[in-house]
C-alpha cells in the first residue's frame, strides 16, 4: 500500500483559493475549478478563519504566510530510541568523521555498534546528513570577474591521440589552453608536451592572437612553472619568471587541486575536447594549431557565451583589447637556470658543457643562467663572468682564470708556450717554437716549462746565449742546456769559494777513545 502524501501549496495558489473562498465558492467548486483535493481546499479555508480576510489583507504576503504555515507547518515526530541513541553520541561521531585522517561511515557504524548503540545504518546515514552535514556539497561563493584586461587564466588538458608525423606513430595531444576572464575570448595551442619551452611558446602565440598581454596570469600548478608548491608562497622557476618579467605580467599561481583559483577555464577544456578536437583529423602538429586558431577565433570567440550572454570576440574587441600590454615583437630566448658548484679544475658543467671561473671560486655554488648566446655567472646576485654559450661536450675556458704559470700547459697552446718564450728572450722563443714545431706538440710542453724555469734560476740572458749557441749547432736538448747552465753555475762557485777558508762543522756523532779500546776498563780505572 502506498503511503499518504500531503499536498503542500506555493504562495500562488494559496492565495488563490483565498481569494476564491473570499468570493463565496463552495469548496466543492474550488476543488473543481483549481484541481486541489477537497480536504487540502477545507484545511487552508478553516486557516482563513483565523485571519481577517478582506480585499487589501489577500494582498498582504504576510497574511497569506501566515495561512500557508498554520497548515504546512506540523510538530516533529518525537526521536526514535535509535536517534535518541545517536544524539548522546555526537561529539565522537563529528570527531571521527572529520578527524585527521577522517573515519568511513562504515567504520564510524562499526565502532557504535561495538560501544552498544543499536542504531541501524540507514539512520546513522541520515542522522550524519541532518546534523553534521556528513555528505552534502559545501556551499560556494561566485567570485565577480574581473576588470577588462587584468587577468588571463592559463590550463593543460589531454585532447586525445593524435598520429605525430615526425615519429610516425600516435601520441596524446596537449592542449594549453588560456581564457581572458573578463571578455571569455580563448586561445588553444596544441602541443605533444608540457615543457617550459612549449609553455612560453604557447603562451607568445596567445598574445600575438589577442593583440595583447594581460597584467595578470594564473596558470596551473604545473612543475615547469612551479619549484616548491605552497598555498600562500609558492616557489616559481626562475626561467618562467624571468619570461614573466620580460612579458610584463605577474604570476598569481593556482593552487594545488583547487580548480577553483581558475574557473573561467577550467569548463574550457572539456568544451574545446569535444567541440575542436574529436572527430577532427589532423595531418601534423602544425595543421592542428592553424585549425586551432581558426576555431578560436570563429566557433568560440564568435558564439553567445552562455554566462556573459555577450560575443567574446566582440566583447573582447570592444572593450578588453585597449586595456591589455603590449604585445610581444621578438620570441623569448627561455633560458636555463641552475645552481652549479666550482669544481678543483676551475669548470662548471651546464647543460653538458664547461665554463670556467677563477681560483677563487673553487669549491663554491654559484647561480648560472644561460640562454641560446650567453651564459653568465652570478654568485650572490653579483654577476662574475660571462662566456658565450657552447654546445653539449664543448667548453669556454678563459686563460685568465688560472694560476699564473698554469694556463698555457692547461691549455695546450702552441703559440702561448711561444710567446712567453719570446718575453724571456729572442732565441728562447724561437727555441721553443722549433721544440714544439712537432706533429705531437704537447708531448714536449713540459721541457718547454722547464726552459722558463731555467730563466728565472740562472737568469734570462745566460738561458738567450746557450739557446742561440744550440740553434746554431741544431741541437734541441733542454737537458743539455740545463746540464751547462749547472757546469757553469759551479765553475762560478769554486772561484769564488777559492781562497777562503772553510770550517768544518762538528761531527755528529763523535766518541771518546775507549769507545775504540780492544779490552775492557779494570774496576781501579773506572769509566
């Protein structure tokens, strides 16, 4: 058997069999003339009769209310033993549903169940719903919109697969797609990936499309823009802010799983999924973003939005394009940004390739940033060198940056070995030069050395005079040279040590003559 519903009237129609019973119809004919049942038309004229009800007061809303409530509303049913039962037990039902981590109704129902309350599920169910509010869809507040120009809302959505002509085979299609939250004018730029490059490539493309920059961008919280995510100071990368920086726009992060911080384009991915992209065929990545810009501009940029009831296009035209930035001229050269330590040969690694910094900085971590032409150094905010960027396996080494005596042999530089030579003397340098004049040079750099030493030991002249004599001779010995320079170096000190008398010093380890005696001491001697 069905139960009884009663049938509960609006404003409207209570009024309206007020006005009738006002008229004097019978509530036969009400019922007739309304299709109320007979006993809901007795129930709201008995209520009548506790109102004055006349021609002005049917036009009263409070007078009528107060009908509607006299009838609909009714006392609660008293509480069941098992609602009764839940009641005692609400603070440790509303800790354990929202405690850290929250307990399942299920597991809440178990551990009731084990304390002796009776209470079946279905009522703990609706006792949670009733009371605490367990279930139900947190109310929201509509954030207003913002002023023309000042922010743009910035989202990754998967499209689907797509055959990538390059590799010959499919892939899944990315789509970064950016709203202008005032105007909903929208761009899409389809892409195989999500790096940094292609976010900075496709957020240019944007711009030259809209004409403009906005001051403001809220991008997902993506790891190509984002560090260290945080609800109130998340850490940016510093190439994304260095491309906000030369952009003009400043960076309001979304945060973690809150589709919320970015709702003016969150509904815009399913939307471009299903309207641009499904049951489209694509021949390359590039056929895709000309039929994506085309679909911008003239499917979603040139319907009636269903929230602003305006043409974003239009809107877009009219009133939001005088109030955006300029937009870009040149393309933005993303740059490389990483911490990098001084290592003991005086280089630092980027990008697979090595950068040298003077001595100082050995064993120091110092900030690189490096872009297609330069690669600069920068140790607490001060720069300190720049190289010109090389590509992976290759190095930039300044000569300047090594102890002084070290670059030329670091270096393997013929002309470097020579032209120290020639600063120590004419045939020094071209000694060196015919020493190294060799298919293997560097396997003689070290006897080149040795020869600059000679000429600060025994004096740049005396080392220009032998070098001169073996050039003549074709001897190319440093040995040789080494061996005169020490022959007359002691011929020297013999002439002039003769003459003098010479003191010996004393010996170190002399002994008294019965240390050499053949038998030993008598007692009478003693020792």
């Amino acid at each position: 058997m069905a139960a009884l519903t009663y049938r509960e009237l609006t404003m409207m129609e209570v009024r309206e069999v007020l006005r009738r019973v006002l008229a004097g119809q019978g509530l036969r004919e009400i019922a007739r003339q309304t299709g109320f049942d007979r006993k809901t038309v007795r129930r709201y004229a008995e209520a009548a009769k506790s109102v004055e009800l006349n021609a002005e007061t049917l036009q009263d809303d409070e007078v009528v209310h107060t009908v509607l409530a006299s009838v609909q509303e009714r006392e609660l049913p008293p509480l069941s033993e098992q609602r009764a039962q839940l009641l005692a037990q609400r603070a440790r039902i509303e800790g354990w549903l929202t405690g850290r981590p929250p307990l399942k109704l299920a597991k809440v129902h178990i551990l009731l169940k084990r304390d002796g309350v009776s209470a079946s599920y279905a009522t703990l169910r609706r006792f949670a719903m009733d009371e605490l509010g367990w279930g139900k869809r947190r109310p929201t507040v509509r954030v207003d919109d913002c002023a023309p120009g000042e922010e743009a809302q910035v989202d990754f959505g998967r499209m689907g697969l797509m055959h990538d002509a390059e590799t010959g085979r499919p892939r899944f299609l990315w789509a970064l797609i950016i709203t202008l939250v005032n105007s909903r004018y929208q761009f899409v730029y389809p892409t195989f990936d999500q790096t940094l490059t292609s976010v900075c490539e496709g957020l240019d493309a944007a711009w030259r499309f809209f004409e403009g920059v906005p001051k403001r961008v809220v991008p997902d919280n993506m790891r190509t823009v984002v560090v260290k995510s945080d609800p109130t100071n998340p850490r940016l990368n510093d190439a994304f802010l260095d491309y906000a920086q030369a952009r003009g726009f400043f960076v309001d992060l979304a945060r973690v799983r809150r589709p919320q911080d970015k709702p003016r384009v969150e509904n815009q991915v399913p939307y471009a999924r299903e309207n641009w992209f499904q049951g489209e065929t694509f021949l390359s990545l590039a056929d895709a973003r000309r039929h994506a810009e085309h679909w911008c501009r003239a499917v979603a940029g040139g319907r009636i939005h269903g929230t602003t009831c305006k043409v974003p296009r239009e809107q877009y035209e009219s009133v939001e394009k005088p109030c955006m930035l300029a937009a870009p001229t040149a393309p933005f050269d993303v740059p490389v940004w990483q911490d990098s330590i001084v290592h003991d040969d005086h280089h630092i690694q980027v990008a697979r390739a090595l950068y040298s910094l003077p001595t100082r900085y050995i064993g120091r971590t110092v900030r690189v940033r490096a872009d297609r032409t330069l690669v600069r150094v920068f140790m607490r905010g001060e720069l300190i060198k720049t190289h010109p960027r090389k590509a992976a396996g290759e190095r930039s080494t300044d000569p300047n940056d090594y102890p002084s005596g070290r670059s030329e042999y670091a270096l393997r530089r013929v002309e470097d070995f020579v032209a120290n030579g020639h600063q120590q003397g004419e045939y020094v340098g071209l000694f060196i030069e015919r020493l190294l004049d060799r298919a293997l040079p560097w396997t003689k750099m070290r006897q080149a050395h040795q020869l600059v030493r000679l000429c600060r030991k025994y004096g740049k002249e005396r080392v220009d005079v032998l070098c001169r004599s073996s050039l003549e001779f074709d001897v190319v010995d440093v040995s040789r040279i080494e061996g005169m320079l020490k022959k007359a170096h002691k011929v020297e000190q013999d002439a002039a040590d003769e003459g003098k008398l010479r003191t010996l010093p004393p010996g170190r380890f002399t002994r008294s003559t019965e240390s050499f005696a053949t038998r030993p001491p008598t007692k009478k001697e003693g020792v």
